[in-house]
C-alpha cells in the first residue's frame, strides 16, 4: 500500500473510493430475488437492482410480496419484480370433506333425506360418508285442530305412524281428558287393545277387543249374573260390566274409522275417509265424557248415522263397505 500511496491525503481518498465501492456490491449481494451481481462500475450498470421481501400468506388464493428499488442504474429501466401472485391453500384432510344439502322435508314413512357429495379435496384419505337418512325428528301430525291431525295421519305410511306413536303416544280421546292422572289410564286402556287393532278383518279384530276386555257376546247375560244371589259385591259387579262394555263401543266406533281407511284401496277418497273419522272421533269424545245413559246413547247413534252417511256416498260393492255394513 505504501509504494502505490504516498501520502496520508491520497491513501485517505483510495480508502473512501474502496469502501464506497465495496458497499454498493455488499448491498447489492443481499438482494433476496436471489444471486444479483453488483454494476461493474457506476457507468458500467445494465439494470437496476430491485429488493423484495417474503410473500406472503395465501389469502383468498392470492398472496403478495413489497419489492423496493435498491440500486437505480441511469438509463436503465428494470421491470419491478411481481408483488402478486396466484396461489392455493393445501387442504385439511380431517375427514370433513363432504358437503351435504339440508335435510329434506318428513316422508310418509316418518324420515328425512339429504344428499351428501365427496368434496375431493383429499383423494388419499378414506373417511366415512355422513348419514343421509334418519327420522324425523319431531312429529309431524301434531295439529292445533281435529280435522287436521286426522288428514295428516291419514297421509302417513304405517312406518310413519308407527314413528309418530314412538315419540308420543295420544289416541284423540285421551287428548281431550285434562286429567294427567286420568290421561295415563286412558292411554293403558288403549294400549291395551293395540294388539286387536292389528287384526286385518273386521270381526277379528272385535273378537279380539271381546277377549281382552273379558265381555262375552251375551251382555245381558252377564248382568243378570251381577243380579244373582251369590254375588257378593252387585253394584261392584254392574259397574265393572259397564266399564268393559264402555270399552268395547269405544272399540267398535274405532273399527268404523278403521274399515274407512281401509276402503281407500278400493278407490275411497281421502276427504271422504276424513269426514268419516273426524265424525266418529268426536262421538268417541263425547261417550267418553257423557253423564248419563241418554248421552251415551246419543254419542253412539251419532257414530252410526255418520258411517251411514259414508257408506250412501261409496260403492257399496266395496267389500270393506259391505263388511262394515252389517
């Protein structure tokens, strides 16, 4: 350095020349675009000398990146680098990649259906596909009127009404009992007789309600033995009689909706059926909460005149119709 300096005043100017040089090529070496070569000198340069840092996140399938002019070469002019570009978030293959509609409406059948699709976003992993059947989860029959709960049973399958029974169990005439107490026994002495409403044919299904009830076809019989001297206990014995005979018109008037419903495979109308059992409900109600013989009787011929009303207003060929004309 002495032989080529030789003084403290031009090693001095060479030194801040030196630095000075060194700084715009160390500068330049820290590009983060990667490996940029310095300008050979200040009027030797090619392009300008453009600093970006990281990109970043992927948002929204873009992510962006700040570039800034770090070394400006006169008469050049570089393309700043992109600060956007496309990109895509990698999926989470958790096992939630199905996409399924909302639950349809209730079937007559009591269920509910939706459609579930694979997304495809993991081909790689297996995972089990959602349930796209269950049942409904609410009843769907529960009606503030009469006429509308009977329409709506009427336009349920046998599953269907079988899941409206699952989750709550009220035949009509122990839904007008206010009673809770009285309520449950009403319900017990329906279930009781479910077995009978099984039965396909008409006479079947009252030999059966005779049975379970413990009333033969001889009723009058029966009360004269709650008369005879051996019984001990005969106002016991006559109210125990009337009960189960009270029991089997409520059956019987049940077996009237019954044959209705069963005409409709032969062509009945609906609203037909529906008049019918709308009729015969309320006269179940009021022989359930008449106060005397002369209400109950008139309970019992309203049933009647109402099935005779629905069998002048189908084909009597019907042999349902026929069945339940006797």
């Amino acid at each position: 350095m002495r032989r080529f300096i030789d003084s403290p005043e031009k090693f001095g100017a060479a030194l801040v020349a030196l630095l000075a040089f060194a700084g715009v090529a160390a500068f330049a070496a820290g590009n983060s675009g990667g490996a940029v070569h310095a300008p050979k000198n200040a009027q030797g340069c090619v392009r300008d000398i453009w600093d970006c840092g990281d990109w970043s996140a992927c948002t929204i399938g873009f992510q962006d990146r700040r570039c800034s002019l770090a070394y400006d070469c006169a008469g050049v002019s570089t393309p700043k680098p992109a600060t956007r570009q496309s990109c895509s978030i990698a999926p989470v293959c958790d096992g939630a990649n199905w996409r399924c509609d909302d639950w349809q409406g209730c079937s007559a059948d009591g269920v509910q259906l939706r459609n579930c699709r694979h997304a495809n976003e993991c081909p790689d992993q297996l995972s089990v596909k959602p349930d796209t059947v269950r049942a409904c989860p609410t009843l769907q029959c529960d009606q503030p009127a009469l006429r509308e709960r009977v329409t709506c049973r009427l336009g349920l399958s046998d599953a269907g009404a079988a899941r409206e029974d699952q989750i709550r169990y009220l035949p009509e005439t122990c839904r007008s009992v206010d009673d809770l107490s009285a309520r449950n026994d009403c319900i017990a002495e329906y279930k009781s007789l479910d077995p009978c409403r099984t039965a396909k044919l008409s006479d079947d299904r009252l030999a059966c309600a005779r049975t379970v009830l413990g009333v033969s076809s001889d009723v009058k019989g029966e009360a004269l033995d709650c008369d005879a001297p051996a019984t001990e206990d005969r106002k016991a014995c006559r109210a125990s009689l009337r009960t189960k005979v009270g029991e089997l018109v409520l059956f019987r008037m049940y077996d009237l909706e019954r044959r209705a419903e069963d005409a409709r495979q032969y062509g009945t109308a609906d609203a037909a059926v529906a008049d019918l059992t709308v009729s015969v409900e309320e006269s179940e109600i009021a022989f359930m909460h008449a106060r005397d013989d002369a209400e109950r009787t008139a309970a019992v011929m309203s049933a009647r005149e109402a099935w005779r009303g629905f069998i002048a207003a189908v084909d009597p060929a019907h042999p349902v119709v026929a069945e339940g004309s006797r």
